[in-house]
C-alpha cells in the first residue's frame, strides 16, 4: 500500500452541537466544514490539527454504523483513516494479505475522498479506513 499520511481520525460524539465547542474553545481549533453524509447516516463537523484532520460523527440514525456503535461503546474514537494514492489497489493488497474488507470497492466519502474500510476483526481491533483524492489518480 502506498499510505501517504493520517488523513484524519474519526471521533463518534452523541451532538456535533455540544462536541464542536470543546475542540473550539477548549483546544482553540476551528470548524471549517460541517457535512451531512446521508449514506453513512452522519453529520461530520473537520478540524485541521497540522496535516491532520479530526472528523467528529455524530449519526443521523440510530441503526446507522456510528450510531450503533455509540449505543455499543460510548462517544470516543471510531476510526483512523489513511491517505493512499489508490484506494482500490490498497484493497485489492489488503484481501491478498487476508484482511477482511468492509468494502470491496470505494464509496464517496466525506469532503469528496474516495473511502473503503477494512473490517476491526483483521486490524488488530482498529477500524481503518483508506481515502483517496479523486484528483490524485
């Protein structure tokens, strides 16, 4: 796989409302894009920390990923997501190796990336997701 950067880590919260004054106020971050992503069934709120970004979730649907695992675990870190030049060769690599794949091929995500999971259960409990810029191909 050709990982580039941590593009962001994800943070599941119950209310962007509530969650987007820590990280302003508290951490002196600023918001700079609030996004509803009505596939996944979240709203996402950004914050640019150096190279990396912070994605707050908050679901818009109790049966949707983020809000079961909310129910699940609590507000907290769902995700880290890597920057690669190509999200469909990484997961091709990945189901060579034996990593169980979320998603076979990419989805739009968030922000216009490219995204695609691969499954907690083969990565060791962390739910990695790879994003591509559709511009970097």
């Amino acid at each position: 796989m050709n990982i580039t950067h941590i593009e962001h880590i994800g943070i599941a919260v119950k209310s962007l409302e509530k969650a987007i004054p820590y990280y302003e106020n508290i951490l002196g971050l600023k918001c700079y894009n609030v996004e509803e992503v009505a596939d996944q069934k979240v709203k996402t709120a950004f914050f640019l920390v150096g190279q990396t970004k912070i994605e707050l979730l908050e679901s818009t649907d109790p049966e949707g990923a983020v809000g079961k695992f909310i129910e699940k675990k609590g507000e907290g870190v769902h995700h880290i997501a890597f920057a690669t030049t190509n999200v469909q060769d990484s997961l091709n690599e990945a189901a060579e190796k034996g990593i169980q794949l979320i998603d076979k091929v990419p989805r739009k995500g968030a922000e216009g990336l490219n995204i695609a999971f691969l499954h907690p259960k083969s990565t060791l409990g962390v739910l990695t997701e790879l994003c591509e810029k559709p511009s970097d191909k």
